[in-house]
C-alpha cells in the first residue's frame, strides 16, 4: 500500500505544507515548517520550479527537520537537487508535459540519485491544469499538452493512464499562484473515475475553497504561496479541510 494510502486510513483529509527553500533563509523555513506543524499540517513537501541549489534545498532540509516530527517530502523540479536528509520525494512524471526531459529524463537521470542516497519515493502522476490567463512558472518552464480547466475529458484521461500505470497517486496542480484554483468540476470528475490518492494544489487561498476541493473530492490539498505571505494564514485553511 502506497505511503499516502497509509497516511489517509489514520486521517481521511490530508494538509501538506509546501516550502520553496529559494523564498527563505533555512532558519526561516524551518519556523514555518514549526507553525504549520502546530496548526495540523501532515507533512512538509520542500521544493519549487525555479529551485537551482542542491545545498540551498539540504540546509532547509536540516532546518526543518530540526522543528518538525512530521514527514518531510521533496517535491523536485530536477534530479540534481535531491538530498538524503528528506524522508521521501514525490517520484513524478509530468504527465502532460511534450518535453521529454520533463517526462522521462529527468527522472531517468533521478532514479540512480535516489536509489544512492536511499530516498524513498512516491511515484506521482504530476498533472499541471492551466487555469490562469497569465502563464505560471512551471507553464513557462516546459512545453505543455495544455489542459484547460474546461478540459475535463482530457484531466480524466490523464488520471486513469496514472492509475493504470501502477504510480501511487495523482497530483493536480494549478502551478504556484494562479489566477484560480482547479475547477471543482474537474475534481468531481477525476475523483469519479479514480481510486488512487488526489493531491490538489495551486491557488488554494481560503477555507472555503480548500473545503470545496475536498468536498469534491480531493484527499490532499497543497498550500504554498500563502505560507510564504502569511503562515498563520494555514491555520484557517486547515481547519476548512478537517
Ligand atoms: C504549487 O500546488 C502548489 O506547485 C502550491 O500552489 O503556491 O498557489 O499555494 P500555491
């Protein structure tokens, strides 16, 4: 059973807390990782699309592990910046992305990486739904199989190719910041079709909405940028999804 199914017997909703270790000292990422910790996040996923320092991702690592009992994830942009200190990585395949590095170099390059250093991954479907005007990073860094928020077909084709490729769950992300969140729609209709874990992020600001892609259907929901602005801000969000 996958790590994240575990996780989901003990606690039917999930909160992780993402900290982009380029945004703060590790000192400071380590506070956050505290607060969140208290607030009832589950787990701490360290990474970022623009992360480009091993050491940088290591020392927040350290830090962060020094002020948290929960699981620490990496949530990697490359096979360059994993470290050894994390409990586990989200082991992904950017599902929609045209790019073979994306796709399947990386993670080729990745896997020796991982298995030397005795990471242990998740193996994560990585779907990016483009719901903004304005182009996210992760839109600017790759070349997309675009997946509008109306395209909801296609999401779903998306998630059954990641359930019957045996990967462990399913990550729906609407980039860092967006415009909006992922259509409950889509949730509603990805989580119809699926019985793998639901990971949903991107956008995520208030209770209300976290407590809407629950309802719809999600397992996990991913908060980012709003920690870095605000972290007390999680609180609120949390407690709209348990
Ligand atoms: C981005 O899903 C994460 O990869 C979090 O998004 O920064 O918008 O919370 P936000």
């Amino acid at each position: 059973m996958s790590v994240i199914n575990e996780w989901l017997k003990k606690q039917k909703k999930l909160h992780f807390s993402l900290i982009d270790p380029d945004k703060q000292s590790p000192e400071e990422a380590g506070e956050k990782a505290r607060i969140c910790q208290s607030y009832g996040t589950n787990a701490i996923m360290v990474g970022g699309t623009t992360v480009s320092s091993r050491k940088m991702v290591y020392e927040t690592v350290v830090e962060i592990k020094k002020k948290v009992s929960i699981p620490v994830i990496l949530f990697p942009n490359s096979g360059k910046f994993l470290v050894d200190n994390a409990d586990y990585l989200f082991f992904m395949m950017l599902l929609n992305s045209k790019d073979y590095r994306h796709k399947f170099g990386e993670q080729l390059e990745g896997a020796i990486i991982v298995k030397e250093l005795g990471i242990k991954p998740i193996p994560t479907g990585y779907l990016i739904v483009s719901t903004s005007s304005i182009p996210t990073t992760v839109e600017k860094k790759t070349i997309l199989d675009k997946v509008g928020n109306d395209d909801i077909e296609k999401a779903v084709k998306y998630a059954l190719y990641t359930e019957y490729t045996g990967m462990h769950c399913l990550y729906m992300d609407a980039g860092s910041n967006p415009q909006q969140p992922i259509s409950n729609e889509m949730i509603k209709a990805v989580r119809k079709e699926i019985s793998i874990p639901l990971i949903i992020g991107g956008g995520i600001r208030d209770a209300e909405t976290a407590k809407q892609k629950i309802q719809a259907g999600a397992d996990v929901i991913v908060t980012g940028t709003l920690l870095e602005k605000n972290v007390e801000s999680v609180k609120e969000i949390i407690k709209g999804i348990k």
